[in-house]
C-alpha cells in the first residue's frame, strides 16, 4: 500500500513540475538591452545615497601604520584599502 501511493505522489509532482508556465508580456519586456556604443552622459554619483560612509579622525603622528594596498596618492590625499575583503577603503587626508 506505501508503494503504490509513493508511487502516485512521484506521478503527481512529475505532472505538477512539468506544467508549462504562463508568462504575461513578450521576452522583450524581460530583457534589458543596452547600446554600448552609444554616448550617455556622464553622472555623477555620491556615495552616501548608496552607502553608509562614515568619517573618523585618526593619529596624527609621524609613526602611524595602516595595513592595506594604497589605492593612490595625491598632494593632500591617500586612499587605502584593506587586506580583508570586507569593502572597506581608507581615505587619509593630511
């Protein structure tokens, strides 16, 4: 007796896992298509409308170290990032 209802439940999920799927609108609508040779303006982000971003005075001495890979230096700037893969960039300013 439990074979034969195992057996009607397996016929049923086959029959309810091969149901076609009704799908509303064409492929198109599913798709995003973007021309990449097209020229589309240049916008400027902010990263505190996606991010949290939060400043935090550091050391000021001569002795301080970080650890990370330095990103790139400037006349009053650096930016660092960490070793750990957790997102975080460091942006030094002296």
């Amino acid at each position: 007796m439990k074979r034969v209802n195992s057996i009607w439940a397996v016929i049923l999920f086959m029959m309810a896992g091969c149901g076609g799927s009704s799908k509303s609108g064409s492929e198109s609508d599913t798709f995003i298509t973007v021309d990449v040779k097209s020229s589309y303006p240049k916008k400027e982000l902010i990263l505190q409308d996606f991010m949290d971003v939060e400043y935090i005075p550091l050391e000021t001495s001569k002795d301080f170290l970080t650890q990370g890979f330095v990103q790139a230096i400037g006349k009053n700037i650096i930016i660092v990032k960490n070793f750990v893969r957790d997102g975080n960039i460091f942006n030094y300013k002296f």
